[in-house]
C-alpha cells in the first residue's frame, strides 16, 4: 500500500462512524503518527549534526553552489612588465582586498616566449592565464585589468560564481562589447582550451590595410560566435562576418559586435559560458555614475589609472563629462597601507562627497542603459550597408 493510499484510508476510516471500522482505522494512524514522529526527530538530530555522514552527502547533494571546501581563488592582474607602473591606485586596492577576503594574489608579466608567443599582447595575456590555470593551483580565476580598483572589500567573488559555467563575463556598460578586461574562469579542461584557442584567434582576424578588429575586444565576438553558430547560424554568422571584413573604425567595430549579440539575443547563459547583464557584473566603469559608487551596489570600478587621477579640490558639485571620462577621482581617502590590511579590517576611508545612495547610482545607470540601447538600434541599421557593399563586390 502506498503512503499516500494508507493515508487517504486513515483518514476515512476515522471519519466513518462505524465501531469496529474506527477502532482498526485508529490503530493504524496511531501507527503512522509515530512512523512521522520518528522521522522527524530523525532529521532534526541529523541536522543539528550536520557533520555526520549522513547530513554531508545529503547537504552536498542538495545545498547547490555551498560546496563544503572553500574554492581556492586567485585574482590575476597581467600587466606588460609584470609591475605595477601606472596603475598602483588601482592594484593596491586589489591587493589590499584579497589580503582581507583571503584569495591569492597574480601579478604576471605579458612575457613573448615559446608558450604564448604571440605578437598582439592584448592576446597573449589570455595565453598566460590559461598557462596560470594549468598550474592547477586554483579552482577559479578572477582576470582583471590593471586599471579594475576594489572600492567594497566586503564583497566576495563567490557571489559572481556559479559552478555549472566555465567562464564568465559581463556587458560592458557603454556599447554593446562583451567586455575583455575581465573574467571569471574555472579550472577546467574546456575553460583551457578556450582561452587557448582565442588567444589564437589573433591569426584568425580579418586581414587588410586599415582595418580595425578591435584585438581581443573584436575578436571575442567573432570567437565566441563560432563556437555557438558556426553549425547551426552560419547565414546570420556570415552576415556579421561581412562586416568585421570592413571594419575600418570603431564605429564599424560597434556594428559587427551589434550584429552578434543580436544573434545572441536577451540571454546570459551560452552554455559554458554566462554573460551578466549590464551593470549586474562584478565591475563597472567610474564615469558612467560621475564618479560616485554606493557601498551596497558597486564591488569593484574600472578605469582607474594613475595618471588620470584627478585630484578632488572643493569644486563641487563634480562634474566629468563624457569628453574627459578617463579622468577620474578617487572614492578613498589617502593611499591604501598595505601593511594594515587583514581579514579583521575591512574599513576603508572613503571620501563622502563620492558616496550616494543606490537609488540615484541605479537611475542613473538606467539612463544611461536607455541612450545605450539607442545606439545599439542605430548600429543594427548600419549593417546593411556593409552587407551589400560585399554583396555587390562578388556578383
Ligand atoms: C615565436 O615565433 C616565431 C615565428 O613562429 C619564431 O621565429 C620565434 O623564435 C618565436 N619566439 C619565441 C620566443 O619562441
Ligand atoms: C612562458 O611563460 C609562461 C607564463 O605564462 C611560463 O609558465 C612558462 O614557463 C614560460 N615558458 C618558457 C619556455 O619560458
Ligand atoms: C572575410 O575575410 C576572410 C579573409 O580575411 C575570408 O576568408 C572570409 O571568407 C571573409 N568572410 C566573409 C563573410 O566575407
Ligand atoms: C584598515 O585598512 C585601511 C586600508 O589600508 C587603512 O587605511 C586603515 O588605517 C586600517 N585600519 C586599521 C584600524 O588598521
């Protein structure tokens, strides 16, 4: 008899006003009361034991991403000398975060050698971060330009990882790119292959006087495309293909990488690969907000080099417009003292004419994610005109 039938029989037995009936019908729920009560202790000392046997296959089975070990994580800063010249605001925050939030820290130089011996370093670096992945030392990477600064050392990379992806990246906020300059990788044979082989796809690129493929941000799109559609897509495939063939600016640049990601839609999950939304990655760039962060929001911001710091005097309110967006001013106070970062200090000093509330960060960000996409409907206008110059060319 199945639980729910024995139950069902219980329950009618009971209500029968029948003598004989309610006497055998009550033995038996008697019976199935205390099968429950039974279980229910059961689990109740199981999990205040969480650690016996039993509770860690369960737990391991069913608490999904709360694996028992903590994932070893590094953060990889590759920079041409393997210093930190130029970006030292940038870097010792990043350096400061992980000594707080115990992740390793890899500062490599992008070396030409026999192993990642390409020319363009812009893919090299991709080269080398297989190459670290290899190591075996880490079961995740986070690959972050040297310019990406930490401005929230509480925050942790975990929140970014979902294990059922190889590697992740984020919508650059301010066209339509996949942005390059940072990723989360996991140690795995496929993430190495395809690092490897887009670090490759410098042979691959569009070959012509004056072109410009955009390095490694271009080629991402081309790279990735083929990996989805290149069986399954190839009409829609070749028609952005058309257009990276001309691409001479980063105007048309803006076009074909358009043209792919209207091939890829709404979506964020491509499989092996997750893609977060605009503005919902783990970085973003400084000006997009004038400058301001909010605690609870921002993690980590983009687009601090040295020689861009502009210094905070008493003109406020602060203003960078568009046209000076590399500049940038600086959220902390005074310079991060290493010596004083550990696990039992995240408190940095901020500077408050820089902090504001989520809500104007948030509107501000939704502004700006609306003129984005305005553009981006211009680009997808564009493309005919590539595609028919090309067409026109072969007949
Ligand atoms: C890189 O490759 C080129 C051409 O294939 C070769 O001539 C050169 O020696 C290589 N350099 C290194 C450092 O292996
Ligand atoms: C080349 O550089 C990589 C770092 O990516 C290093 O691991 C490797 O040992 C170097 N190879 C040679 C032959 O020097
Ligand atoms: C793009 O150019 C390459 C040569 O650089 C050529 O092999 C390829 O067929 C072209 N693709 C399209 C779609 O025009
Ligand atoms: C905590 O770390 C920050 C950043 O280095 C530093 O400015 C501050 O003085 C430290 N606070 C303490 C109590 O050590």
């Amino acid at each position: 008899m199945s639980l729910s039938c024995y139950f069902r029989n219980c329950v009618q037995m009971s209500t029968i006003f029948n003598n004989a009936n309610l006497k055998s019908g009550s033995r038996h729920c008697y019976i199935l009361l205390l099968i429950f009560v039974v279980i229910y202790i059961f689990i109740g000392v199981l999990w205040y034991k969480r650690d016996s046997l039993v509770m860690q296959s369960i737990s391991s089975i069913a608490l999904y991403g709360q694996s028992e070990k903590p994932l070893n994580i590094a953060i990889v800063v590759i920079t041409n000398d393997g210093g930190t010249k130029g970006y030292s605001y940038a870097i010792d925050t990043v350096k400061c975060y992980c000594k707080i939030q115990g992740y390793d820290f890899v500062l490599a130089g992008n070396v030409q050698n026999s192993s990642c011996n390409h020319s363009d370093h812009y893919f090299r670096r991709h080269c080398h971060v297989a190459n670290i992945l290899v190591t075996g030392k880490y079961d995740y990477l986070l690959f972050i330009d040297a310019d990406i600064g930490v401005v929230n050392p509480n925050r942790r990379i975990e929140e970014f990882i979902d294990p059922k992806f190889d590697i992740e990246f984020y919508d650059r906020f301010v066209n339509q790119e996949i942005m390059m300059g940072s990723y989360i990788v996991k140690n795995s044979d496929w993430s190495i292959n395809f690092l490897r082989n887009f670090a490759n796809y410098q042979y691959r690129l569009p070959i012509g006087k004056g072109l410009q493929h955009g390095t490694d941000n271009g080629g991402i799109h081309a790279y990735i495309a083929e990996i989805l559609y290149e069986k399954t897509r190839h009409i829609e495939l070749t028609n952005c293909k058309k257009i990276y063939n001309q691409s001479r600016s980063w105007t048309d640049l803006f076009v074909f990488e358009s043209c792919i990601r209207d091939m890829m839609g709404v979506n964020t999950d491509f499989g092996h690969i997750l893609i977060f939304k605009k503005g919902e990655g783990w970085a973003r760039d400084n000006w997009l907000t004038n400058n301001m962060i909010n605690l609870n929001r921002d993690f980590m911001i983009h687009a601090w080099k040295d020689k861009q710091l502009t210094k905070y005097g008493k003109d406020l309110p602060l203003k960078i417009g568009y046209k000076h967006r590399a500049r940038w001013f600086n959220p902390l106070v005074g310079r991060i003292d290493l010596a004083k970062c550990n696990p039992k200090n995240t408190s940095w000093n901020y500077n408050p004419n820089l902090i504001t509330t989520k809500e104007v960060i948030d509107a501000e960000l939704e502004r700006m994610y609306a003129a984005i996409e305005m553009e981006k409907i211009d680009r997808l206008s564009k493309m005919m005109e590539f595609i028919r110059r090309v067409d026109s060319k072969s007949r």
